[in-house]
C-alpha cells in the first residue's frame, strides 16, 4: 500500500519497490523450471545446494529452538515479582494493556481478562482498553457492560472505547482501532498526569491469555534496561488454547508459528516486534501511535520507532509466554479456509520492505550497515518462506525427471545418478529435526482436558508427518499470494480471524 501524502512522480517510484518480491519469487521459479528443460544438470546441482543449505540451517535452527526453550523453562520458575521489589522505586511503573475486538463472543473476552486478574503484578497499578468497532457496535456494548460489571473494580481503571467506523484514510483493520483506542488513552493518563516514561503498553489479541507472571517480568526488564524508552519486548507466542480441539493440520501451522519466534528470540538482532508485544507509552507517543492506514501494523510499529530515532530502537527478547488460540472453524471446511487466511494476512508484512528502502534512502543518520541487516532479514525471510517449501517438496523434484526422459547423457552423469540418493538422504537428515520439534511441541502443550484420551498425545507427535503439507498448502502458497498482489497492486485488506472454542 502506498504511503500517503506523496506527489504523484513519488508514488510511481514507490509502486516499483512494490514489484521487488514478486520479481524475486516468480524469476526462482521460472529460472528452475527454465533450467530444467535447458540445463538439468545445472539444476540439478542448484536444487542439491538449496536442500544442502536448509538441511545445515535446520540443525542451527534446531539448537536456536532448544537454547530458547531452555530459557523460557528457567524464566518461568523465577519469582519475579520479587525481584522486582528488590528495585528502587518499582512501584512507580504502570501498564496500559491494549485490547483489541471485533465480533468476539463474550467467553474468549472473559477468558482474556481471567488471566488478567490472575496476575502476580499489583492490579491497581493496570489501565485495561477494551477497543470494540463501530460497525460491532450493538454486540460490543453488551459485551463490554458485562465485562465491566464483572471486573472493572479490579483494575486502575477500564476504558471501553469505540472506534467510529469510515474516518477518511484509515483502513478496515486493527491498526486502526487501537490507534484510536491508544489516543483515548492517553487523555486519560493526561488526567491521571502520570508519566509517560512510567507507563509500558502492551497490545494484545483478545484471545490472549497472559502468564500470571508476565507483568512482574516485564517490568522488571523495562527498569534494569539500560535505555528502556529506545525498546520494544517481545513475548513468546504460544498457539495453544484450544489446541487439543483443534485439528492436525492447525496445530502443526501453530506450533511452527511459535517455532519460529522461539528461535528469533536468540537473535535479538534480527527481531522485528510480532503480534503481542509491549513498549514504553511514550515511544508510542513520539510515533504518533500503531498506524491506522496498513494490515501489518504490529511489525510496523518497531520500524516507525526505529526510523524516528534514527536506528537507536532495538527489540528485546522477553522469554515469558502469552498463548493464543490455534484458527479452529465450526467445520473442518472453514478451519481450513481461516487458517489460509491468517498466513496470508500474516504474510503481508511484505509491506514493509518498500516502505523500509523508501524511507531507509531519505533517513542518512541510520547507518548503512543497520539498514542492510534489516533489509536482508526482511527480504530473505519473506523470499524463503514463499519459496524455500515449494523448491524442496515439488521443484526439487523437476530436473531429475526432466533429464532422465530427455537428456541420456545427463541422466548418466555421476551427479544425476546420485542425485535421487543424495536428496532422500538430505531428506532423512532434516526429518531428525522434525522429531525434535514434534518431542518439544509435545512438551509445550498445555494440559491435557479430562475428556481426551491418552492416545491424544500420540496423535500430537504423529501429526508433524503433514508437515510437508502445511509448510506448502499454509506456508508457500499465501505467501506467494500476498507478494505477487503487492506486486500487482492488489492490495490485502485486514481479516479477524474466527475465534472458535470446544472446552
């Protein structure tokens, strides 16, 4: 989506950094369906290399994922709440929790705010913002009448807020109401006249169920941070309220959703904020708050911070869990359907790599180095997840066939007859990791219902045998979606995704 408030000649150049990732996708798999009929054995040696390499990076990944885990396990036991009484002045910080919703029944709201008053952290020192729509408006009333009723003498103070629907400019989405809800919030605190730099905000899905010790934590960080008003933190996202309901397929795109944050937490030099995360109030106050006008505005708001202080914003690994719900539909049909929606919502945040070279190239006090890094991680985890899944289960494939029914002397190559071998047995390797992630995504479910039985925890092992199906059904195709609408100009509105409980 074009960024507003550009002349007509800046727009053209904008829309050209738009087509960048489609080009890239589209011309790897051009150029490997091209070379497979014109030089197989090129592409054979192209298709060795590409699997080589993910095989080594899956067993990087793999150490990423247990060294995270192991410090989430060890955050977890700490008390610290008490720690954090050890601190001059802890008391003097508030949080503002963020609550965004939209058509969500009245259990997964309660169930948000359960959590909330289970927390270790002082409640008296909590804003809520409950931000319901205009367009839900009649449903949100009812809802937000009952929750206050029910828990509004806990906190500080509950704000319900309604975001008028059709302000000019803004789109249909998230970013929208909780932009919105943020400025109705700082009226608030304007009265309250407590400190910006003494308030961290924390935006969560209305599904999330917050660790009863999350507060405490994060506080804690934000005060021993040396610089905390130059910093965003970033929880890990677990994927498992209704887990045991949800079906296979679901939870194998759930579990390496959580995956993969858990190994970005390790690298907390490639960090981009995701989903739920939390910042100082007034940070979020010098950006002008989430933007209102794009689908991706979780990501977004690290760069917004990071572009207005001139590359002195970092993202800060917070090793403490907030879980959420897996997409679980009313029929298998619309599960489904939700979860290919999500991934390619998710995916979308290829948004972001115009925006990044557009304002990268008019911002000279970041240095170079700062705006290559994060160029790269943007453009080559984006590049990868379209491509990598279809190039080793379907294109990997292509060139073997090809030259062994039209090319005889390649096919009597030493390399083409190898190949075949070669691959399966990269295959093997890489299913070593698998077993790990299956033994770990075990580990990391919450406990089991009364009313499932034991073998569910087979079948919970047994399901990473789709994996190769999610990864290009729920991982490849929306993404190769969402980058060539970019590169069309067909732009992605916001989707909530459907909110489905069985227990």
């Amino acid at each position: 989506m074009i960024v507003q408030g550009l002349t007509a000649e800046e727009k053209k150049r904008y829309r050209r950094l738009e087509y960048i990732p489609g080009i890239l996708v589209w011309t790897t798999f051009a150029a490997v369906i091209i070379l497979s009929f014109i030089r197989p054995y090129w592409a054979i040696v192209f298709i060795i290399a590409f699997d080589l390499y993910w095989m080594l990076r899956i067993f990087y990944l793999l150490v990423y994922l247990l060294t995270s885990y192991k410090r989430l396990k060890e955050n977890i036991k700490i008390d610290w709440m008490n720690r954090l009484r050890d601190l001059p002045d802890w008391e003097r910080i508030h949080h503002l929790i963020v609550l965004p919703t939209y058509k969500e029944e009245f259990e997964i709201i309660d169930g948000t705010f359960e959590a909330l008053i289970k927390s270790r952290y002082p409640l008296k020192k909590i804003i809520v913002v409950l931000a319901g729509e205009e367009r839900d408006e009649e449903n949100f009333k009812k809802i937000a009448g009952r929750i206050s009723a029910k828990y509004g003498d806990f906190f500080y103070k509950l704000l319900i807020t309604i975001h008028p629907k059709d302000i000019p400019g803004e789109a249909a989405a998230k970013g929208a109401n909780i932009h919105w809800a943020g400025h109705q919030a700082q009226k608030f605190i304007d009265q309250t006249e407590i400190p910006y730099r003494n308030i961290i905000v924390s935006c969560f899905d209305i599904d999330t169920i917050v660790h009863r010790q999350y507060f405490a934590a994060l506080a804690f960080q934000y005060l021993t941070h040396p610089n905390p008003l130059r910093a965003s933190f970033q929880p890990i996202a677990l994927y498992n309220n209704n887990i045991w309901d949800s079906p296979a397929l679901m939870r194998v795109v759930a579990n390496s959703t959580s995956f993969w944050l858990l190994t970005e937490l390790v690298r907390p030099e490639r960090l981009f904020t995701f989903s739920s995360h939390s910042m100082s109030f007034q940070a979020l106050v010098d950006v002008g708050f989430w933007d209102n006008t794009i689908v991706t505005e979780d990501s977004r708001i690290f760069l917004q911070c990071f572009l207005r202080y001139d590359g002195d914003y970092k993202v800060i690994p917070l090793y403490m869990p907030v879980s959420m719900d897996t997409v679980l539909g009313k029929t298998l049909r619309r599960s489904l359907v939700n979860q290919y929606k999500q991934q390619r919502r998710w995916a979308w945040g290829v948004e972001h790599l115009p925006f990044m070279i557009w304002n990268f190239h008019k911002n000279h006090k970041i240095s170079k180095s700062l705006k290559i890094r994060y160029l790269w991680i943007l453009t080559e985890g984006m590049y990868s997840w379209a491509t990598a899944p279809i190039l080793i289960f379907i294109l990997g494939w292509l060139p073997l066939a090809v030259s062994n029914a039209f090319y005889g002397n390649v096919s009597g190559s030493v390399l083409a007859q190898n190949a075949p071998k070669v691959l399966e047995t990269l295959m093997r390797i890489g299913m070593l990791g698998l077993f790990a992630s299956a033994i770990i995504s075990t580990v990391l479910l919450p406990p089991k219902p009364y009313s499932k039985r034991l073998i569910k925890y087979a079948e919970m092992i047994l399901q990473w045998i789709l994996f190769p199906i999610c990864m290009i059904a729920f991982g490849s195709i929306p993404a190769i979606e969402s980058q060539t609408r970019l590169m069309l100009g067909k732009y992605l509105g916001f989707w909530v995704t459907e909110k489905a409980r069985k227990n």
